[in-house]
C-alpha cells in the first residue's frame, strides 16, 4: 500500500487509459455510476468537465450540456465516448487550458490516485468551477482489501485518507455535501468498500449573493494565449462537432 503524506509524489505515475486496464474496472465504473446518477440534476449550469481518462468513461445522462473530456493521452476509447455536445482535449490536469468559473460540474473519478501532484489538480478545479459549482471526486478506500495493493494491474496508485482530501477541500473553501462508501457487485457499503464518493460545492469567500453575475451563452472555455489552440485536429474532436 501506498499512503502518502507527502501531496506531490517525487516520480510522475502512468493514468490507465480505461476502466478495463484494471481489475475489477467495470464493476468500479458501474458503481460509480449508480452513486452518481441522483445528484446530477442539482448541476444547472452548461459547461461539465470531466479530468482523466476514468472520469470520461463514466456516463452521465446530462442532456443540453457541453461535456470538456480532459486527458493528457488520447485513445481510441476516448473519442469513442465522444457524441455532438462533447469536447475533447488533451492537456494536463495541473495546467488546464479554461478560464476562471466557467465550469458548473466537474468529475475528478479517482484521478488523484494516480495524479503526481494532487494539490495542484484541486487548485486547477477549483480556479476553473464558477461559485457554487459542484465537485464529484471519487477515489480508492484505503480501508478497503486495496490496502494491502501497491498496484492495479499494471499500475502503481496513491492512496489517501479521505480525511485528508477533505482538509484539502476544505482549505480551498469547499462545503463537503456528503461523503460515502460505495460497494461493488450488488453489496452493501460499509467502511471497508472500496470506493469512497466525496460531493462537494465551491463557496463564496466571503459567502455573498452576486446578482450581477452572468452565466456565459457560448462555450468561452478555452483560453486564447493558450498553447493549446481551439481549433483542434479532427481526432480530438467530435465527428459530428460543428
């Protein structure tokens, strides 16, 4: 097992490409995906952002929304998952090419057991969600039989007290809304189920009401002194992106 108390791990970590690259894969994505589904009508906002490759793999039924897929390696997988309201970029999660508050959702699926720098992924997420823009982050209990793991499959992952990711949040000025475990294949969550859920919302600091602000009509995300340039190679686009 591999907890850190250290946020930045000294050597970069290689991120599965699927849920199918580890064992049990399926089964987490499923689960995930169950959990998630009552809270995705509280998203009210247009832009929906998805960082990494597992986070992309997990559907959510959010019609008349644009979905940003983030993934610093493009796969076949990936463009698959793509339909007309979807955007794909490769980037790194620790430097994404969007403006400030232009996100109103954004999935972080067990990212950070296999992110290098975790604090500044959160600090990215947090520069990126607009004012009372929701959080959905999942990560691997270390609780659960995972703690006697050093791998996945093929891959090294972190492992972190859910304690600490919530101090984290809490330091970037995020309300946790619920914190839950969740099991796999039909069984009931305990403390020892290997998926921990954490839904949070960003706050005010201090908490105000803005009444001037403004949602933005057209997806503005991408940021024009960006390397990363709006106009893409067809392979990261949508076939069917006008």
């Amino acid at each position: 097992m591999i907890i850190n108390w250290q946020a930045k791990a000294k050597h970069p970590l290689s991120s599965p490409i699927s849920w199918q690259q580890l064992p049990q894969g399926e089964a987490y994505c499923n689960a995930l995906q169950k959990a998630l589904s009552p809270w995705l009508s509280k998203i009210l906002g247009y832009q929906i952002l998805k960082l990494g490759a597992l986070s992309a793999e997990v559907i959510t039924e959010l019609p008349m929304r644009h979905q940003i897929l983030v993934s610093e390696k493009i796969s076949p997988n990936l463009t698959a998952l793509l339909t007309a309201n979807d955007t794909l970029l490769q980037a790194k999660s620790t430097a994404l090419p969007l403006v400030q508050k232009e996100i109103s959702a954004c999935f972080l699926i067990n990212t950070l057991n296999f992110a290098q720098d975790p604090h500044q992924i959160l600090r990215e997420i947090h520069r990126v969600l607009e004012d009372d823009g929701w959080l959905f982050l999942s990560l691997f209990n270390p609780l659960s039989p995972l703690i006697f793991k050093r791998k996945l499959g093929n891959f090294p992952f972190r492992q972190y007290p859910t304690w600490r990711i919530i101090d984290w949040l809490a330091l970037l000025h995020f309300d946790i809304v619920e914190r839950k475990n969740i099991a796999i294949k039909h069984q009931h969550a305990t403390m020892f189920s290997p998926l921990t859920l954490i839904i949070a919302q960003k706050r005010h600091t201090p908490l105000t009401l803005n009444t001037e602000k403004e949602r933005s009509k057209t997806p503005t995300f991408l940021q024009p002194a960006e390397a990363f340039q709006e106009e893409m190679p067809d392979y990261h686009r949508s076939p069917h992106a006008k």
